[in-house]
C-alpha cells in the first residue's frame, strides 16, 4: 500500500532534500537515542554553516560564516535573505517525527518519499515543512540589494523626464538648492530615501549588466535617475530606472544586477519642485509654547505661562497675576502652529510691497523637554479681502508665503480680548471677583 501524502520527508515532488550540516562538538554529541525516539534531527540551528536543497536536479546551497549573513552559494552567487533561509534552516535544525511509518524500509519506492541516509525509519513529518521547500530561488534571495544607509546621504540630484531638483541636508533639515532655495519638506526628502534604499526587487532580469543589458531595459539613457552623495562612506550611488509599459526596471552604479521592481516609487520621483518644498510656515509645536508677544497697528500684546499653585496659567501680566484666557491664547498660537503655504513668492524685493514694513508682528516662544528655548517670529502683511489671503514671512527665510488669512480673525485687538471672561451669577449679573 502506497502512502500518498502531503506530509513529506525531507522532499518536494519527485526531488531529494539533502542537508550538509555543519556544527561544533557540542552539537555531534547530542544523544543518538534521544534523536531516534521522537526528532529525526535535534541541532542548533546557530550552529549550522551550511544547508543545501536538492530538487528536481537543482541544488540550492547555502552558506555563512560564524557571525556572517546567510548567502546563496548554488546555483549562483548572490546575498540571500536571512530570515526566509533562517526559518528553512530552523525548520530542518528540529525536525520532529510526527509518525514512524516502518522502522527499516525495504522499499522506499512504495512510499514515494526518502529518508534520513543513516537513519533505516522511514517517517512522516509535519505538512508545514513542504511550505518551506516548495519556495523558489527567488524566494530565498535578498530583495532589497541596493540597500544603503539614508542617514549618510547628504545631497539628492533627481532628473525625471522634464524634472529636476537638488537638495541638501543640513543642520536644520533639508534644504533645497536648485532650482529654487527653499526649505524642503523632510519628511518627502526622507521617504525618497528610504523607497530607494528598500526598493526591493520584484524579479532579478539581469545578473551581470551590460551594455547590451542596458539598451534592452531602457537603462542607458533612463527616464529617472537619482544621484545620492555619502561623504562618510567616500560613496556617490547612481539610481537608473526607467518605465516601459507596465514594467519597471532599476540599476545602481555599485551593482551588477538589473531588477524588476514595482512602480510605486516613481510617483515620487514624478514630484515637481514645488511638491518637494515645506508648506508648513513655521516650525514649532504649540503645546511647547510659553510665552507670545505681538503687535498690530501700534496695539502691543503678551501673555506667558506660569505654575500659579498647582496650575499652569496664561498670565497677562505676571506681576500682579492678571490672568489670560488659556482657550483664546493657545487656540490662537495653534492657528499660527498650523499656517501652511497656499504659494510662495521666490526673490520677493522690498517687503514693503507686501505691507511687511511696520506690518503686524508675533513672537512665540517654546521651551522643549530638554530645556532649550527657541523663539519664532513673523512678520504679517496686509490682507487681500479679495483672495482671503494674506503674506507671512518668517525671520530664518528668504521667500514669503501666501497664507490663508482665516487666522487674523483671532488676532486681539485689545487687551481685553483675552482676558478671562468674569464668571455669572444665577440672577445674571457678574461676578467680578
């Protein structure tokens, strides 16, 4: 009777599982019996070097060395992924019998599976384990192989089609050089970064590139191309990709390989300047905030937080202890928290011409967890009631935004404006204690 089943030996289709393992004179003195009574191998896996699978007349090998990353060594060379040949090589480090179908097998024809070469018991194992086998080269191939580390790189040139920029990392972030000198967004700059340093390889199309490689997938002269500088490593990287139809394909100037990748990451490279620049107008978190000072039209205004007791209180005047309207207040350094760029004015001349010359002026002061204090300061123009607009421009940059001028209906124009509000009593009338 032949057992036909999906819980194998060591085996996948017709092909032979063959493991060459490697391991120290701890693991060579693990207990015989215990390993024939209920595993059919019992190592560590930390202690195996070297695991091969054989199937179908292909060998996969693969290899490392004592604290080095697994690689492929057969049937090509190449980095493999270390947790899908991590969990092969654990799968095989404690196989444990499920079932032993005949302790010495005299034909292993009839059960169209094999055995351990020194063990005579032929066994069932769980069905997990073919999961494992059944993978692909591919599978077992690091993906990610033009991987580097993002927070080296300190200039991006990107040139995509009728595109291109440069940006610059800085103490402050990202800034952007050409064509425009801007503040860029971080956040974009940093995802570019990382989509390129993970892009990963939908399929391998090319093992050893040429120029007859680079012709056939569009990468001799490519649509997108991304050069990232890495002073700390001496590096320059070369990113060539290039679309061709619903195909995507990338090289770097450090690899060999061509691969297929997904698209994804050239919607980003597609971003015009403006797209890559920080709308936000300042850069502060209004939480942090202890302290705001402005003026408009010749009316001057503060308020500052103190602990009064237990509380912390917006204070209008902090020697007597006149206390502020904690909502107006901070509802409005919100607002101004939140200013985001509807345009910007590039080389914008007199400032003058946006009413910014003796216009009105905000001074927010923060104070983060480590103590250090930064203060903030923009200059606010006069209001197109036309456009519902108005220009700000903050003191660390040289262009100006065009905002939405909604803010400007919190601004106080008296003192009282954010006085607190004396409580009423039942009868209506107020309590001006």
């Amino acid at each position: 009777m032949k057992f036909k089943t999906t819980l194998v030996l060591l085996a996948v289709f017709t092909g032979l599982l063959a493991i060459v393992l490697l391991f120290d004179t701890q693991s060579e003195n693990k207990s015989a019996a215990q390993e024939k009574t209920n595993t059919l191998i019992s190592l560590a896996s930390g202690d195996i070097r070297k695991a091969s699978l054989v199937r179908d007349g292909e060998t996969l090998t693969f290899e490392r060395d004592e604290a080095g990353p697994w690689r492929l060594t057969s049937p090509l060379q190449a980095a493999a992924d270390d947790t899908e040949v991590g969990n092969f090589v654990d799968s095989l480090a404690s196989l444990r019998i499920e079932r032993v179908v005949e302790k010495e097998a005299k034909d292993l024809a009839a059960y169209e599976i094999a055995k351990r070469e020194d063990d005579p018991r032929v066994v069932l194992l769980a069905s997990t384990l073919k999961t494992t086998l059944d993978k692909k080269i591919f599978d077992f191939r690091q993906k990610d192989v033009f991987k580097f580390s993002a927070a080296d790189v300190e200039t991006v040139r990107v040139r995509a089609k009728n595109i291109g920029w440069q940006a610059q990392r800085q103490k402050a972030g990202w800034f952007l050089k050409a064509p425009v000198v801007a503040l860029a967004a971080k956040g974009k700059v940093d995802s570019l970064l990382d989509s390129l340093s993970g892009l990963r390889a939908k399929a391998f199309v090319t093992e050893s590139k040429n120029a007859e490689a680079l012709k056939r997938f569009g990468l001799e002269k490519p649509e997108y191309e991304v050069v990232l500088s890495l002073p700390a490593s001496n590096q320059e990287i070369v990113f060539s990709l290039h679309q061709e139809g619903e195909a995507f394909y990338a090289t770097t100037s450090l690899s060999t390989k061509v691969i297929a990748f997904e698209g994804a990451l050239l919607t980003d490279l597609d971003r015009k300047v403006d797209g890559m620049r920080e709308t936000k107008v300042a850069d502060f978190y209004s939480w942090e905030a202890d302290k705001v000072a402005l003026k408009r039209d010749g009316f001057e205004l503060a308020a500052v937080k103190e602990k009064v007791g237990e509380e912390e209180k917006w204070l209008l005047n902090p020697a007597t202890k006149e206390e502020a309207d904690r909502t107006k207040v901070e509802d409005f350094i919100r607002k101004l928290e939140g200013l985001e760029a509807a345009a910007f004015i590039d080389d914008p001349g007199p400032l003058s011409a946006y009413g910014l010359d003796g216009g009105a002026e905000v001074r927010i002061r923060t104070k983060d967890a480590q103590g250090k204090v930064k203060e903030t300061v923009l200059l606010i123009g006069k209001e197109d009631a036309e456009k519902k607009q108005v220009v700000v421009k903050t003191a660390e940059l040289a262009y100006l935004f065009r905002v939405d001028s909604g803010f400007l209906q919190d601004f106080p124009k008296d003192r009282k404006d954010w006085k607190v509000e004396p409580l009423k009593t039942e009868e209506g009338k107020t309590d001006k204690k």
